[in-house]
C-alpha cells in the first residue's frame, strides 16, 4: 500500500490515544505511522507531509483527481472519502481525508477491528 524506501530509525514512540488498551504508534520522519497493537500493525497513516505515493495519489491531490485515480468512494462523511480495498486476506478500508479540497491525511486500516 504505502512504499517508502528510506526508512530511518523510528522516532520517539507515543500512546496513540488515553485508554485502557495500550496502542504503541511508530513514527517516521517521513511522516509515515505505524499502529500497533499487541504484535501487529492495524492501522498505518501518511499526513500531509508524506513525500511519497501511494495507490498513484499523493497529498495536495485534490478531490477530483482521488475520484479520477481511485473511483466514487463507497462514503464520504465530513470532509473524508472511504474506499474498501479489495483482494486481501482481511478487510481494509482507507480514508482520505481533505482539507479546503486537498488530500491532507490517509489511513488504511482493517475494517473488521
């Protein structure tokens, strides 16, 4: 999904929300996150200052060019776009989220959790 071949050492590790289940997230000066849970990734986020592609988008895409790359998204709530990623041994759902019309945020994540 995301591909980023300069990966540096993960930077300072933070909880990824209070609650009484600890969600350790990895974060990459590329902007790049990966959340876990017990020995497993279920959530991986690129912001804003993503430098890479991902799905042929990247961030400042506007909405025009996700439907152009990606297709009418099952859902749109707020100023966010979800798409259900097929052909995987679980469900995965992205959300693209947008600001003033740009891609400013992507999560992909399994949608069964």
């Amino acid at each position: 999904f995301f591909y980023y071949s300069g990966y540096h050492p993960v930077l300072p590790l933070f909880p990824s929300r209070p609650s009484s289940v600890l969600h350790v997230v990895f974060y990459y000066d590329s902007h790049f996150y990966l959340f876990w849970f017990e020995n497993r990734v279920w959530q991986v986020r690129v912001d804003n200052r993503y430098p890479g592609e991902f799905l042929k988008l990247k961030m400042g895409n506007s909405e025009a060019e996700v439907i152009a790359g990606l297709g009418v998204p099952f859902k749109r709530e707020g100023n966010s776009f979800f798409y259900n990623l097929q052909d995987h041994a679980y469900p995965l759902r992205l959300r693209l989220s947008f600001n003033n019309g740009f891609l400013a945020d992507a999560y992909c994540y399994r949608s069964d959790f």
